[in-house]
C-alpha cells in the first residue's frame, strides 16, 4: 500500500511540474512577456564592436528598467555623481530584467517609458537628426519628450503632472536664471525621475556675432551651476544651445566637458502656436510623418501645458513609446561659476550673529 501511495504521489507531483513548465512556457502571459524580451535584446545588438571610433553603442546603453530601479532612476540627476559609480550600473552584457514600466503606476492604462537608455557623454555626443546626424538610437514608433525653458510657477508642475499621470518620463533643459527663481520647482522636476540638463544661464544665443568664446563658455557652465545650485545636486551633462544656435567652438567646448548636446528631430514650435490644439497637430503631423524622433517642447509655454495630457494620450492612441535618456553620470560643475554664482546672488553669508550684535547705533 505504501509504495502504491508513493507512487500516487510522485505522479501528481510530476503532474504539477509539467503543468508549471507549460505555464511559464506556453501560457499568455509569457506571450505578454514578449515585447519586453525583444526590448531587452536592444542592449545585446548595440554591444560595441568598434575599438577605433565611438560608436552609437559607446554612447547609448540599455539599461535597467524604472520598475528595477525606482529611486535611482528618479535621481540621476538629483544625487552628486559619486553615488552613480559606473561600475555599481548594470551591464548590458547582464540579462536585462524585463520591462514593466506601469507598475507602481495609478494608471493602469499609462504610456508609460518602453525603453530606458543611458548615455555615455564622453567626448560630448550630439543627439537630434535636426543637427546631429549620427547617433540614430531609436528604433520605429519611439520617442523622447524633452521640455525647455523652465523652470516656470503653473506651467512647469502641470507638465509635471501630465507627465506623472502617464507614468511617463522626460528630459528638461532649464535656464539658469530661471532656476535661480523657482528652484522649489525645478526639485520638482529632478524628485519626479526626470533628467535635468541645462540651456544656458541667460537664454542667449551662443552662435551670435557678438558672443566671444569666454562669454558662450560663462553661459554654459553659469546655467549649469544654477541648476546644481536650485537641485542641490549636480545635473546631468546634458546641454540643448537656445534657438538651437551651435557654433564650432562651442559644440568643442562641450565635447572637452563631456557634455551631450541636444538638438531635436522635431521641433513642436510650441512657443508660437495660438492654441494647445495647435501643438498636438504639429507634433502629431510630424511625427506620423517621420515615424519617431526627440521632440523637442517647452515647459516654460501655458500652451504647451494645456497640451501635454491630450498630446500624451494621442502618443499612446498612436502606438507611440518613450523612451527615457539618464546620464551615465552626472556633470562636474567648476567651482569659479558655483562660486561666482553665489557671489552674484549675494546669499546670506555663514554668520548667523544677530543684527543687534553686528550693528549698533553707537550714535544718534
Ligand atoms: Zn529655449
């Protein structure tokens, strides 16, 4: 009786494991695991194989998904680069957890981020085929949102919140002056997982006949230093010229900073439409034309607010994913501008005296 018990049992235990095994094989959710799996291949393809010239691999890595890595993910440019060690990011030659971009997400039925990438800035790669013809990194139907301009009370936080109701992410290139205004609000933007770049400190064109070399270089590394100096924390090397005006020497100057320049693949014209239907049709227009591309917007525009939640659900309605850009590492600001900047802003030094122990009326 016993063996035959035994033998009863071995059976359904069988049973069950094969009954396990047709589950994770053949069952629907495995078919629903597919999509994330053909994404995750994406790192295995773009494996450099080129040692002389950088390639599109050199700068751009699949890495971990926000599902993997929620708090990190949220602070690439939020936390000082020594807690970002390279070595401590996963490898595209490990096994890439699979996708879930929804969850922890309140909006089951979210855009989401198909894709996160990482960008190696090194030797200051440019991105965007408006300018930038040689790193073409997203595959049909992809796009990445990147917002600039701000940071802007009202209209920057409802791009926060169209962005957060899609569980969705972008990349934001603020002006310095603007972040030494609303800093509260550019946290914000950093705290919400989006990249923070930078867009000059004063919005001027570095291509203008009058710039010198040291005044596009002050530009450059002031707006960074204010942005280092409203988060916190040091930026992302991400940098976009205004009017995208780029002149050679100061496309090398970012090169030499190891800074990746932002043009874009299609301009929402945002700051001149007279309505928020305006942006949605140009963007959409565009795109359905050219299939994917950064698009490039401006959180600073009332406009473009009003447009992002009816822009993102077209995006999602279009079969349309985002795919997120974070920085390998975080920028290096030079301590002359976080000094300097300071300095002008004339902050309140370190004393803490009161004014009745500083200042005395010794004479009336
Ligand atoms: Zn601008």
């Amino acid at each position: 009786m016993r063996s035959a018990l035994g033998v009863m049992l071995a059976s359904a235990v069988s049973l069950v494991v094969l009954v396990a095994v047709w589950f994770w094989t053949y069952s629907p959710r495995a078919v629903l695991a597919a999509p994330d799996t053909v994404s995750a291949r994406l790192a295995e393809r773009l494996t450099p194989t080129a040692k002389s010239t950088r390639t599109l691999a050199d700068e751009v890595e699949v890495t971990a998904t926000i599902a993997a890595r929620p708090s990190t993910v949220a602070s690439s440019a939020a936390l000082p680069s020594a807690a970002l060690p390279s070595a401590a990011l996963p490898s595209p030659a490990l096994p890439a957890a699979p996708l879930q971009p929804k969850a922890g997400c309140a909006n089951a039925d979210a855009l989401g981020v198909s894709r996160v990438v990482e960008i190696d800035t090194t030797g200051g790669p440019g991105f965007g085929f408006e300018h930038f013809k040689q790193l073409d990194f997203l595959t049909d139907k992809e796009v990445v949102l990147t917002f600039d301009d701000g940071p802007w009370p009202g209209n920057t936080p409802a791009v926060l919140k169209a962005l957060a109701d899609e569980c969705t992410k972008a990349v934001f290139f603020p002006i310095g002056k603007h972040a030494t205004y609303h800093p509260e609000i550019l946290r914000q933007v950093a705290a919400a997982g989006h990249a923070v770049g930078a867009h000059t400190w004063s919005h001027a064109n570095l291509n203008g006949k009058k710039m010198t070399e040291q005044q596009a270089k002050d530009e450059v590394e002031k707006g960074f230093s204010a942005v280092k100096l409203a988060l916190g924390a040091a930026p992302s090397p991400f940098f976009r010229f205004p009017q995208l005006q780029h002149g050679p020497a100061a496309v090398a100057y970012l090169g030499s900073r190891n800074v990746a320049i932002f043009s874009c693949d299609l301009d929402s014209f945002d700051f001149r439409a007279k309505d928020a239907a305006q942006i949605v049709n140009t963007v959409m227009t565009k795109l359905d034309k050219q299939g994917k591309g950064i698009i490039l917007m401006h959180d600073f525009q009332k406009h473009t607010a009003e447009a992002l939640p009816t822009l993102l659900g077209r995006l999602k309605a279009g079969g349309y994913k985002v795919v997120q850009m974070r920085a390998k590492a975080s920028l290096q600001t030079l301590a002359e501008y976080d000094e300097g900047l300071v300095k002008d802003m004339k902050l309140p030094t370190v004393s803490a005296r009161a004014l009745s122990n500083v200042v005395q009326t010794v004479a009336q």
